[in-house]
C-alpha cells in the first residue's frame, strides 16, 4: 500500500494508464484479427485494402504511444502487408524447364 501522496498519484496514473494500454491493445488485436480474416476471405479481396490500412493505423498508434515496441509494430505490419500482396498478385506459372544442354 502506498503511503506517501505522490505514492498515491503515481498508483492512480499507473492504473489509468494500464486501462489506456488495455483499450489500445485490444484495438490492435481486433483490427489485425479482421484484416487477416478479410485477407483470408477470397471473395473480401476489395475490402482487404481497408481492412489493412486500419490495422496499420492502429499498429503505428499503438507505437507511437510506447504500448508495443516500434519493430513489433513494423513487422506485424509486414506479415499483412506480405499476405495482402500474396492474394493480390495474380496467380502465374511457374517458368518452363530449360532444356539440358549436352
């Protein structure tokens, strides 16, 4: 238990700012589980865009205000960004064998 005033303060600031973490990490949690849904979804691929461009927000948000690490940030926003381009990119052949040379 906290005895001094600014004990006190501090114990008040640190659950605020535990509810404020809280909020933003569930933000972040929802937004990707949707984009990677939406990704998923071959019929969604004109909302997957929307979908990815929320998630980055709520990504960089959430690292600018010291919640995740910057780089967790910047990969999870490459992963999406990987599958968004995967399913994106028409499906091509792959290249003929060349003949031996002998």
């Amino acid at each position: 238990m906290a005895h001094t005033e600014h004990a006190k303060k501090t114990h008040r600031q640190s659950l605020k700012a535990r509810e404020r973490n809280r909020n933003t990490r569930s933000t972040v949690k929802t937004a990707l589980k949707s984009a990677r849904a939406t990704i998923g979804v071959a019929e969604s691929a004109a909302a997957a865009p929307a979908a990815l461009q929320l998630a980055t927000q709520r990504l960089d948000k959430a690292a600018k205000h010291g919640v995740m690490h910057a780089n967790k940030a910047a990969r999870l926003k490459s992963r999406l960004a990987k599958a968004m381009n995967k399913i994106a990119a028409p499906a091509t052949k792959a290249p003929a064998k060349r003949a031996s040379k002998k």
